[in-house]
C-alpha cells in the first residue's frame, strides 16, 4: 500500500511503471509479485500487517498515536480482504483451511488461476490499541505476531534497541497464548527475546531471521537464542535483505554481485542452524522479500521470488538428503502449523 505497488500484475510490468522514480531505493527494481510467486510454486506466505507508534523522541518513521497505527493495518488488511475478493490470494487460519489449500496447490493443475494462501502476521504490536484488540485482530484472522520491530516499543523493544518487554508485553503474550496466536520472535532485541521466552508458553517461529555468527548484528539470532528456539521446537525462516546476509554491508552503497551476497549465503545460514540441531528440522524458507528492498539489496541470483524454487538444487549440491530438502522447501513449516493449530 505504502509503495502503491498493484501486485497483481507481473514484476516487469510493476518496474516498468515505476521507471524514473526515486522516492523509494527498490523503484523499478522489486521483485515480488503475485504471478512470480506462481510461477515459483510458491502458494502460501506469511502476509504482513505493519505499522509503528513513535514517541516525540523516536526518530524511525512511524505513527503518533497506537489508534492511527490500528487504522493503517485496517487498510492493509483491506487489501488483503480485496485480494481475496478478487480470487488472487485466500486466508489460511486452521487446519480446515490449509487442508483445502494444499488439495488445490497439489492438483497438478498450472498454478496461474490458483490463489496465493496467507497466514496473516503482525510485525510490531504497536498498532494493538489495547490487549482486548488482539481478539478482534484474531477475529479477522490474524494468527501470529512479532511484539516488536525496529527500535523501541509498547510491547517490546527490537532491532538495535535494548530492555525487556513492558508490563503490556507481558499481558500480550498472556493473550497470545489465550488465543493460541504464534509468536514471531524475530526482531525481538536480545533482552525482550529471553524475556518472552521466560513468559510465553505457546508456539513460537522466527519467520525471517539468520545467524549472529555469520553477521555479527543484534538483527540476528546468536547460537544461545537458536539453541533455545530449537528447545522450542521453533522454524527458523532464512532471510534475504542482504545486509543480514553478509558482513560489513552498507545500505545505498554495497552491491550484492560485489559482496558475493547469493542463495548459498542464506543456505550458509541455514546450514549453521542445522548443525547446531544435529538436523534439519528447524529451518525453512522465510525470504523477507515483502517489497521493502529488491534487487539492490538481495541476493544477486535472484531475479524475482519465482527464483525461490532453486533453493532445491542448491541444497542438493551440498549433500542434503531428498527428505530434508522437502523439509526445508515446506515441509517444516507445515509441520509446526499442524502442531500449533491441531
């Protein structure tokens, strides 16, 4: 919504509308679109909802009031609600539905008239006015949540900062347990990441995150956080913004061919999960590819998502055995739906 992005057609027709245009780092340079995900047999995502309070002394962009951040992710939930309507995407939110989706996504049929499926995810809790809207929220079907996002927050703190989780933090994971919402614990700062875990006895994944000591960076999981995650019979879903991906990236400056930032990065990632496991039962595909950045900022192999689908190979190529590729492709997150919707 915010990049005015019509994600219904094609990716070159999107860069192509957006030649010339510099207000955004990716213009004319995305690579998500619904027929791309298509084309990649890609047919569920974890969908976002996004939008952050700032007090007066928070310089990251964001809302000023909790109600104006409610009010944004109702129009975002809007276009998901219209996607639906126009047969493009459809809302997984329990067994029933994801068996459904799976039976039309493992027909056989060309993918091009099937709808996308998406489990719907709040990044930041900011935009829950109070406790008591998290039941509205799951209502409409929103079925995991990450307490925090960038910097500081009402529930949590995130990215590149530091503290536990609020007073309020503490009765939103009540609630999430309550109504059995997932907890994302990706973007959690080290101090609110132990803190929910001491305080959250529900399921919990880290949809899109990779491994501190590969990128050493508060954005990433250290190995005592993967460990624990593991514990937690947690999936961890491999990140492609590339500064999570390789060391000593600059934002606006770096090249990803330049970096050598390419899929087998996020698979050296991956890898390090599966060895501190002993298996690969706790990694997955998590992408971060949600139109924030494109091919400035991703691995330089990758085209559009559709390229997604080459992951198999990759993994292959490093010894992987046919049953853990599967896992890795889909099968671990599909596995810790059925576990936590059961």
């Amino acid at each position: 919504m915010e990049w005015n992005r019509n994600l219904r057609l094609p990716v070159n027709e999107i860069r192509a509308r957006e030649k010339g245009q510099t207000d955004k780092p990716d213009r004319g340079r995305g690579v998500v679109a619904l027929p791309e995900l298509r084309k990649g047999n890609i047919g569920l995502v974890v969908a976002t909802q996004i939008a952050r309070f700032v007090a007066p002394d928070n310089p990251l962009p964001g809302w000023f009031s909790p109600e104006q951040a409610w009010a944004q992710t109702q129009g975002q939930l809007a276009w998901y609600q219209a996607m639906e309507e126009a047969g493009e995407m459809v809302a997984i939110t329990d067994l029933a539905s994801l068996d459904r989706h799976l039976a039309v996504w493992n027909n056989k049929k060309p993918n091009d008239q099937k709808p996308i499926g998406y489990i719907l995810s709040l990044e930041g809790a900011d935009s829950i006015v109070d406790t008591y809207y998290l039941q509205w929220a799951y209502e409409y079907g929103l079925r995991a949540v990450g307490p925090a996002h960038y910097g500081p927050g009402r529930y949590a703190q995130g990215t590149d900062a530091t503290g536990k989780m609020t007073p309020l933090g503490h009765e939103l994971l009540k609630e999430m347990e309550r109504l059995n919402i997932i907890l994302d614990a990706t973007h959690l700062c080290d101090d609110s990441f132990w803190d929910a875990m001491d305080h959250f006895n529900g399921p919990v994944w880290a949809s899109h995150n990779n491994c501190r000591a590969l990128v050493d960076h508060n954005r990433q999981f250290s190995d005592e956080q993967i460990k624990e995650l593991i514990a937690r019979n947690a999936v961890i879903g491999g990140a492609l913004d590339a500064w999570m991906m390789v060391p000593g990236w600059e934002r606006g400056v770096s090249d990803p061919k330049a970096m050598n930032c390419s899929l087998e990065v996020m698979i050296d990632h991956m890898d390090h999960i599966c060895q501190l496991a002993g298996n690969a039962l706790h990694v997955g595909i998590g992408s971060d590819l949600d139109g924030a950045f494109g091919k400035e900022q991703c691995p330089y192999d990758l085209e559009t998502i559709a390229d997604l689908q080459n992951v198999s190979s990759l993994l292959e190529k490093r010894g992987y055995a046919a049953a853990d590729i599967e896992n890795v492709m889909h099968g671990n997150w599909l596995r810790f739906l059925r576990n936590a919707w059961k």
